[in-house]
C-alpha cells in the first residue's frame, strides 16, 4: 500500500469512486484513500482496515479509540478513528498518528 500525504503529513482522502485497490483497500483516481466517515458498524474487514459495503475504508472522524488491531486505532464497534485536525505526532508501521488516532486529511 502506498499512501499519499499532504503538506500536514495527513494521509490524504476522498470521499468519490473507487479507481482501484492496492492490498485490498480503495483508492481514487489521484492516489487518495477513498473513506466514508460515519458511526454504524463497518461490514468487514480486509488486512485489518475496517470497510463499508461500498468497499470504501469505514472511518469516525474524532471518534473514541477503545481498541487497537494491527497497530490501527479502532472504536468500540469496529470504526478507523481519525483526526484532521490535531498534529501528527508519531509514525506506527508508516501511518501518521495523533494522541490516539490515525491522522486522515
């Protein structure tokens, strides 16, 4: 998988189509992490990254980490918690880190 970033060190995101898939996770034409950003439970899981039925990457934005899997920050019923707004402050298996939340632009 390869992420793109932005100037904030932010994986960058859309919320379009899907273009393609690299590791099993949704990607849009310019190379950004397709997501949907929502509460409801994702329907599965591929590689550990939790996706909706659409196939895009099941994330809350701010949500409550209470749970980790493969180094991801997950809330109590499955979700990517994300932050697009805190500084990035660590780096786990490449992914930029908040506190306590992936940091998604």
């Amino acid at each position: 998988m390869i992420f793109t970033f932005n100037a904030s060190q932010r994986i960058t995101s859309s919320t379009g189509a899907i273009a393609n898939t690299a590791g099993g996770l949704p990607f849009a034409s310019g190379g950004e992490l397709v997501v949907t950003d929502g509460t409801l439970a994702p329907a599965s899981f591929v590689n550990g990254w939790p996706l909706e039925s659409t196939g895009k990457v099941a994330i809350h934005n701010a949500g409550t980490t209470t749970q980790w899997q493969n180094g991801l920050p997950l809330t109590a019923n499955g979700r990517l918690c994300s932050d697009n707004t805190n500084s990035v402050v660590q780096f786990v298996n490449g992914l930029p880190l908040t506190a306590s939340r992936i940091s998604i632009a």
